[in-house]
C-alpha cells in the first residue's frame, strides 16, 4: 500500500509539470478517495500557487489553488469517517 502511494505521488508530481491544474486536481481526489489522509494534495495545492499562482492585492487570489486541492481532502476525510471507511 505504501509503495504505491509512493509511486501515485511521484505520478501527481509529475502531472504538475505537463497538465493543466484541473487535471491535476481530479488526480489529487483520485489520490484523496484511495489513500487515508492524502496530504500530497496540499502540497499540490501549494506548489501551485507558488508557481503559477498571480500576485494581486487580494489575498484570497494567492490561495486558490490551495483551497481547491484542500476542500476535497475534507469533504472526503468527513465522509469517510462517516461511513466508516
């Protein structure tokens, strides 16, 4: 089970390179729906808006990608601990 966690998060890394964030991000839920506390989606989620994120003056603007890798990770965690999975 690790190692192919292991291998899912050097594949998603990879993804942020050549995809586009939305493919990415179904990648991350995929990871978020199969594996237990799936936090390399917020690390995505970071290098993101670290790398492609845009300066303005709003601050909420430089965390988007963060917040969108992330609410899946708690809906999913929430539901999971809801029907026992």
């Amino acid at each position: 089970m690790i190692i192919g966690r292991i291998i899912f998060s050097v594949i998603a890394v990879i993804l942020t390179f050549f995809a586009p964030w939305w493919l990415v991000l179904m990648y991350a839920i995929i990871g978020i729906i199969l594996f237990p506390w799936y936090l390399e989606a917020l690390f995505l989620g970071l290098y993101f808006d670290s790398m492609y994120g845009i300066p303005t003056l709003h601050w909420y603007v430089r965390i988007m990608h963060t917040v969108l890798f992330v609410t899946p990770l708690g809906i999913a965690e929430f539901i999971k601990r809801r029907i026992n999975l």
